[in-house]
DNA sequence: AATGCGATGCCTTAT
DNA sequence: GCATCGCATT
C-alpha cells in the first residue's frame, strides 16, 4: 500500500484515523507535512472521501502549494479540487461570494498596515486625538488585539466603562470601524472576523460550509488565535473531523494574539479526540537535537516530549564571539564562502537567521562584498515602495471607487494641480452628505468653495478614472496597467528626471508588471481584485522557490516550517535575542515565547549550525554592549564547539587575510583582493581605468567616466548604460572590466 | 503648492 | 540609522 509506504507505525496511525477528532503533536522534524499530506491521500483513495469535502488550511501560501503539489503526486485525481489554503485566503475566498450579506461590496479591497495607518491617522484628526499621546501604532494594535478576541467596538466600549484612556481607545475603533466599512475595505483581521459574523448571523451560509468541508485539517495549531479558534469550531461543529496538528513548543506568534491554549486544550474542547504524538524527529543531527532540547527544556508551560532521532551525531553547534556586528557578518559571509568552495554544499544549503531584520543590513553588505549571492527574506516589502503603492492606488480606485484611501493617494500622482485645500474641500463636502471621497468628485462643480479651474481639474481626473473603469472591462490587467503608466503620465514624468532614482522606480515598476504577468499566466480567469488580492495576502516567503541559488537571510519567525542543511544564527545577546523586552518583562511566559523561537531556529538545521555574537553592536545609531545569550548558555557544554576559526580572527591591521575562494575559483571572487582593515578598505591595483568598460552585478555594463582617490580606496564614476551615473567605492562594487 | 531641512521618535517578530 | 513629520522657504 504505497500510502504507508516509508512511514513509521505512529505516522501511519495518525494517517489511517478517519472520522472524529484527531490531535496529533508533532515535534520538529517529525514528518507532520509527510503525515498530513499522506492523509489526505488516504481520505481521497482508501475511503473514498470526495476531495471536495476536504479542507486543510496551513500557516502559509507556500506549504499550501506543497501540499497541493504532494497530494497530487500521491493520489490519482481529485487533489485540485481540495481546498488547502491559508485561513486568510479562504475567509477572502468565502467572503467574496457572501458579504453582501453583511452589507459591504463584493469588489471590498484589503488595507496593509500602511493603508490602517492612513485610516487611523485620520480618524484620529476627526475626533481630536493627540497622536503623540495615543500613537497610532498602539491604537492599531490594540484595535488588533480586540477583533483577535472577536471584541466588537460595542463590546469595547462595554469594557472600557469608567476608563477614561479605554474610552477613548474605543471611540478610535469604533470610527475606524466606520470608516473601513465606508471605503469597504477589510484590513487582515476584519477578514477573519467577518467570516465568524457571517457564519454566525447567517445559519444557512455556515450550513452550507459545513456540509461542504466533512473533514478538516490545520496545521500549525499552536499558533491559532480566538477568531481562527472560533472559525475552525464553527466549521467543524457538524461533523467533528477535525485533525490538528501542532507542537506547542514551535508556538512563536503570541504577540499577534495566537492562543496557546488553542493546543494544550484541545482535548477540553473534544473530548473524545484521539491524541497521537510525532517524537522521532528525521531532519537533524543528534547534536542539534540535543542542544534545542538542552534550551526548550527550560520552558515550565509545555507538554512534556522528548524528540529523538536515529540520525548520526554530526558536528557539534559552534559558536563564536565577535566584537562587533560587522566582525560577525564578515565572519558569517567567509565561513559560506570557504564552505561552497570546498565543495560543501551550494549557496541555496545555506540560511542565515536573525531576530530582527535590522540585522540583516550588515550580513548583506558582506555577502555581496564576498560576491556571495543572496536572498533577503522579508523587511521592507516591495509593495511598500512609493511607486508601486502609486499604481496599486490608481488599481484599487478602478476596482472600488469607494476607497477614499487609494483615491486620496492619486488625487495629485502625478501632479495635477490638486492640492490638500481642494481635497479638504471635498472631503467637508462628502462627510457632510455621507457619501465617498470619490462620489463627491464626480460633483466637483457643486464642493463649496471650489473655484472653477479647480472644479475643471478634479473632472478632468474624474474623468481619467472613467476612462479606466471602461477599459478594465475589456483590456487584459498588463494592458491596463500599461494604460495607467502612460495615460497618467506617471512613466513620463519618471523617465524626463533621469535620476538614479527615478531610474530604479521605473525598474520596480517593470517588477510589478512581471508580477502581473505571472498572475496572469498562473490564473485561469485572472481578475483586477484577484491580483489585489494576492499581493494583499502573498507572503514573501511563499515565493520561495527551490531553484533558486541562494543564499537565503530572513527572521527566525519567517523560517518557521523550513529547514535548511547548515544554519547560522547571528545576535546571540541578551536584549537582542532573547529581546531586551522578554527580559524586562514582568510575564515569565514572554521569555518563555523567546526560548521556543530559539527552539524553532536550531530545529530549522539539519547538518550543522553555527551560533554567532557581537561584544558590542550598533542599534538605534548608538553602540550598544551585550552579554551572550542566555540561551546559548543553556545548551549543554559538550555540545558546543566554541574555538573560532582561524581566518575568522584577523589580527587588526593585517593586510592580508586568509582567501581559499581566490586560486581554486579563479575570476569568481573578483573583489577577493581587498581586504578589510577596520572600517577602511584597502584596494590593490585596479584591473581597469578611465575610458573603460566595466561590469557591475546589478547595474550591468558601463564606462568608467572617473577615477579619484579618496583615502585609502578609489573613488570610480561609471556611466551605465541602464542606470545612468552613478559613484562608487572600488572597495564594494564589484566592477570587472568587461 | 511643492520642496527641503532639521527635529523627533523609534525597534521586535507578520498575515 | 532610518523614516516620518512639522515647519520654513521658494
């Protein structure tokens, strides 16, 4: 029976339990995505359970591709028609098609947390609240933190009887409320509890769901909160399928209100479930193993387990003490580079974590110095970006008139001669009759107070965003984005500053066109709120993807469910990680949140992990001094191999340090030869001069226009041929004369 | 109306 | 160290 094929007696337990309720507690490693794709083969071929009937729903869009992906692989046919998706996908999926039942648009559009800021920035001006007094980033998360605990406004303010600050906290959400539901737009958690709301005020809509997922499965259990507690009850209240799977001691998001509760009570809430626990773990070496359970065992709220693994021991955790973060990223960068080039493994073998991702600053200035190629995993998003936000705008208006946030974002993008007096006049004029921002422009001759070229150019606007409505009904979504650059003038008005920066806007916006494109292609009815959508709620580890030769750096939250042959973990100090808020704290859990982080990141490595510390680093522009990690304290002694090596100690002022890369990978390693000596870079001769043409990684081909010497490093002017002039340090950009 | 400058305040972590 | 914000300048 190839379903249980290679799998052990406890894996095959959990696949072949079929009706009723099923926790399974799988430690790290143990094969759950094995488990969990096995059974639903197993529902699909051996009980014949109409794919249909199936809903999984995992932690993201990617181990949902997987899943998809292994099912299909097992199982004859019948997988696509599973749903396996993310909570946030499927509540958008389901409230697509019904919440005109609660009174909002189907074509809603969803806010990021810029666009929440937005909102709450405005809501607070309306009601006269000081923001430096009440800062919107509280407000929101304390907006946040009640629709986790499915606490309405109403609800709210119930509460917060008496108490002066609550109340006011309460009448920020409560107009923050009305306002969404008046661009109706959801933010994340709305679509959450939106869904709860139509489940529970329609009977008929909850029946219908029930009836259509029979059989239910959630990974990542520990990290659910009250709404996805409260969602998944709902579904599961018929039939009582459910499997959850889960390890408490991977539960990391309580800060984004995940209820470990959830998990350690779920056999409160089904009393009959079977319990089966995954302790046999397949990825990692002994010595990794046991220095995780050397740290988890710390923690006093846990399930008692112990993971274990017939793999061979393996090396031990090194660790290694730097002076500074720059010491340690330099350290970090070498030590991939001496592997790959010794033949361990390729760039893709490697991950390198962190706590924050303001770490990952210096790590990317000495990869790409090291000619290291790398991926960043997460921080400052690419939707994030001016432009791209621009263009969304402009979208999002198309798609949903009623988003007084986009339309007041592309008002006057590109100039237009709208200025803030005009649009405050609209806005008076459209709170008054309670109609949208957009509504009252399309009246622009009746908005008191407004002359009539202004009048002139809000019609002229209108009627541009008419223009695009009409076209969107029949242009494909690459056309219409084209359309948008053009007809705006917004690509004119980049391409005549010729910048550089103006010059990679242009570059992000073609990004954001081949992101269209693949839309396009990977959809089969593509659609302008589809695309919203995805960019909404795709995150960017799920574009991970395995072909890709890379050095991979993310948080150690973003690698939660991946794990990688070799690990290294910077900013092993106390205040840093473990935080120095857990440590401040008056709740013992909170540390308790940081040592199960701590656990997730070594479980992440399977051949070798390497922990790394700074005496002393830079944060928030000042230097700041650290002990080392409690944590690495915590692992046993034996385990821990603590003698740096060599090359990653060069004495100060060496003028040459240790480069194995240099001879065996001749021409790879082209900015080998300059050698860090402090802060300053030493440069050897250069391989090129004025009048030449060179190559840079990123900006490709150019010719040297200049060539000053500026300290001890050469200062070189390259005219490129797509990027225009642009100065730079010999010592970092990697020219190569072409 | 748009730009530019200096003061400020801020750091987890993420869908 | 960085981004955001208010204010002053043209």
């Amino acid at each position: 029976m190839s379903i249980l094929e290679e799998m052990n007696p406890v894996q095959q337990e959990a696949v072949k339990h079929v009706d009723g309720p099923l926790l399974i507690l799988a430690g790290a490693g143990s094969g759950k995505t094995r488990v969990l794709t096995h059974r639903v083969a197993w529902l699909i071929s051996e009980c014949g359970v109409n794919p249909w009937n199936i809903l999984a729903i995992t932690f993201t869009n990617k181990a949902a591709g997987e899943m998809r992906e292994r099912v299909d692989r097992i199982v004859d046919f019948g997988a696509e028609d599973v749903w396996v998706s993310t909570f946030h996908s499927m509540c958008v999926r389901i409230l697509r098609r019904y919440i005109d039942r609660l009174g909002y648009e189907r074509s809603f559009t969803i806010y990021d947390t810029d666009d929440q800021k937005t909102v709450i920035k405005e809501v607070c001006r309306q009601l006269e609240i000081d923001t430096k007094i009440y800062k919107e980033r509280s407000l929101l998360a304390a907006i946040s933190s009640a629709k986790e605990e499915l606490l309405s406004p109403e609800a709210y303010e119930k509460q917060a009887a008496g108490n002066y600050q609550q109340n006011r906290v309460a009448s920020v959400y409560r107009a923050y409320q009305a306002r969404m539901k008046s661009n109706n737009a959801l933010d994340f958690d709305d679509l959450l509890v939106k869904t709860v709301e139509l489940f529970e005020q329609h009977p008929d809509v909850l029946e219908y769901y029930q009836e259509r997922f029979k059989y239910i499965m959630v990974d990542e259990y520990q990290d659910t909160n009250t709404v996805q507690f409260r969602l998944v009850s709902l579904l599961a209240a018929r039939y009582r399928n459910i499997c959850v799977v889960g390890d408490d001691d991977q539960s990391i998001y309580k800060f984004r209100g995940a209820n470990i509760h959830n998990i350690l009570d779920f056999e409160k809430t089904y009393p009959e479930a079977k319990v089966i626990r995954l302790e046999q773990n397949y990825r990692s070496t002994q010595n990794i193993l046991a220095a995780a359970n050397g740290v988890i065992r710390n923690n006093t709220e846990r399930k008692a387990k112990t993971l274990w693994t017939e793999n061979e021991e393996g090396d031990k955790v090194r660790l290694e003490q730097c002076q500074s973060e720059q010491e340690e990223a330099l350290s970090v960068a070498r030590d991939i580079a001496r592997n790959i080039s010794a033949g361990k493994g390729q760039y893709k073998d490697y991950a390198v974590l962190y706590r924050t991702n303001a770490q990952s600053r210096v790590l990317e200035e000495k990869l790409i110095m090291l000619n290291i190629p790398y991926r960043v995993i997460g921080g400052v998003n690419f939707y994030q970006r001016k432009e791209i936000k621009d263009i969304l705008g402009y979208l999002k208006t198309i798609g949903n008139g009623r988003d007084d946030v986009a339309v007041a974002r592309i008002i006057n993008v590109p100039k237009r001669g709208i200025g803030a007096a005009s649009i405050a006049k609209a806005d008076d004029y459209a709170q008054n009759l309670g109609i949208n921002l957009y509504e009252s422009l399309r009246m622009a001759d009746g908005i008191p107070g407004l002359n009539k070229a202004a009048a002139a150019r809000i019609s002229a606007f209108v009627n541009l965003i008419e223009v695009f409505r009409a076209k969107a009904d029949y242009l494909s979504l690459s056309d219409l984005f084209d359309n948008i650059l053009e007809e705006t003038g917004y690509l004119a008005e980049l391409t005549a500053e010729h910048t550089d920066e103006a010059q990679t806007r242009i570059e992000n916006l073609d990004e954001l066109r081949n992101k269209i494109v693949s839309y396009e292609k990977s959809e089969s009815e593509p659609t302008l709120s589809g695309l919203l959508e995805q960019i909404a709620l795709v995150a960017e580890v799920d574009s991970l993807d395995d072909s890709d030769n890379k050095v991979l750096l993310m948080t150690l939250h973003s690698a939660k469910g991946l794990e990688f042959p070799n690990v290294y973990i910077c900013g092993m100090e106390d205040g840093l990680f473990p935080g120095y808020l857990s440590i401040t704290s008056d709740d013992p859990s909170d540390l308790e949140e940081e040592r199960r982080l701590c656990y997730v990141g070594f479980t992440r490595a399977m051949k070798t992990l390497k922990l790394s510390a700074a005496a002393s680093r830079m944060q928030h522009g000042n230097i700041q001094r650290a002990k080392l990690s409690r944590f690495v304290r915590e692992i046993p002694e034996e385990l821990l191999d603590t003698a740096a090596p060599a090359a990653a100690r060069p004495s100060i002022g060496a003028s040459r340090i240790n480069r194995p890369s240099m001879k065996t990978n001749a021409g790879r390693f082209n900015v080998s030869y300059f050698v860090p000596k402090g802060n300053q870079i030493v440069s050897g001769e250069l391989e090129y001069g004025v009048g030449d043409t060179v190559r840079h990684v990123k900006f490709g081909t150019g010719k040297v226009l200049d060539i000053k010497k500026g300290g001890k490093d050469y200062e070189v002017t390259v005219q490129f041929e797509r990027f225009g002039v642009k100065k730079m340090f010999a010592g970092f950009a990697k020219l190569k004369k072409a």
